[in-house]
C-alpha cells in the first residue's frame, strides 16, 4: 500500500494485489494544495498571492467537480481522514487526469512555500512504510523553498522501484537526510 504524504498529512494510498505497480497521482497534489491553501489561505494574516491561488484552484474544483465537496478539508485541513475521503472523491470524479487543476495545485504549493512558509513543507510525494511488489512514480514537479520531489522512508519493494521525471525547483537548505542505515 502506497501512502503519499504533501502537506501536513496523509493524502492518498493506492494500491492492491489486482495491480502489482503503485503509482502516485495527480488527486495527491491536489488534495496536499486545499490543505495547505485552506491552512494558509483562509487566515486574516495570509498573503493575497496565496489566497488568490487557492481561491482559483477551489473555483477550479467546485466549477468541474460540483460534486465534490472541500469544505471538510477547509475546516480541519490536518485530518487525514477528510483528506483522504476528498482524494478518493477527487479520484472518483476523474480530476487526477485535469493538467489545469494540477497547474492550479501546484501554484497553491508554491504560494504557501514562499509566503506562508510554516504551514508546511513543498513535498511532491512523500513515501512512508510502503511495502510493495513494485512502485512507479513519475511525472513529479514541486516547486517552492525547500522543495522536495520525493521523500522516501521505511520502503520495502521485493520488486521494480521506477522514478521517472521528477523535478524539484527552488531554494536549497532543507534538512539534511538521515544518515544510511
């Protein structure tokens, strides 16, 4: 089972014994940019360059996707389970294929990086306690402070584990990684 992790929380999992490939998303970054834009984005003290970007991605979602609901999200952004519950709706929905609602997503990520810095980390995935079979992850853009493309931990793949185009952009001076076991 795949557990991806953006901002602050779990935000999806896939996998199963009917597909023995694990692949990461799109609904992931979605999901990890109302939660980061509804944390930052609904305060008083938020930059309008933030809340601009996550009131064009929730308009995105809301006039796309009438059906599903992120006000769950908004009002308890670090539950994992209302995050969860919007990716499988997003999913349901078919917006994991929607390049613009990605685009939108990922502006939300970089808006909250540079001007709400603590809300949380610019990860596109972050992998933890997976054990698989094989795992793909492809297709990964992040961009902020500090970004991240993946973060792996506690991984166990009897088989493939293919990263394909992963791309990362901004300032350097994360911490370090963990030295190897």
């Amino acid at each position: 089972m795949l557990r991806t992790v953006g901002w602050g929380g779990l935000t999806g999992e896939c996998g199963g014994l009917e597909d023995p490939w694990v692949d990461a998303d799109a609904v992931n970054v979605v999901v990890s940019a109302i939660g980061a834009g509804a944390a930052a984005g609904l305060k008083a003290s938020a930059s309008k360059v933030v809340t601009d970007a996550y009131a064009g991605l929730k308009k995105l979602v809301t006039d796309r996707y009438a059906h599903v609901d992120v006000s769950a999200v908004e009002n308890k952004p670090e539950s994992v389970a209302k995050r969860d519950s919007l990716a499988e709706d997003l999913q349901d929905a078919g917006a994991g294929s929607d390049e613009e609602l990605v685009t939108a997503a990922q502006r939300v990520l970089a808006a909250v990086a540079e001007h709400a810095p603590k809300v949380g980390s610019v990860i596109g995935v972050d992998v933890v306690g997976l054990s698989a079979v094989n795992v793909r992850l492809s297709d990964i853009r992040v961009e902020g402070p500090n970004a991240v493309g993946l973060r792996a931990r506690d991984v166990i793949v009897s088989g493939d584990f293919e990263v394909r185009r992963i791309r990362a952009t901004g300032e350097a001076g994360g911490p370090p990684d963990p030295p190897a076991r």
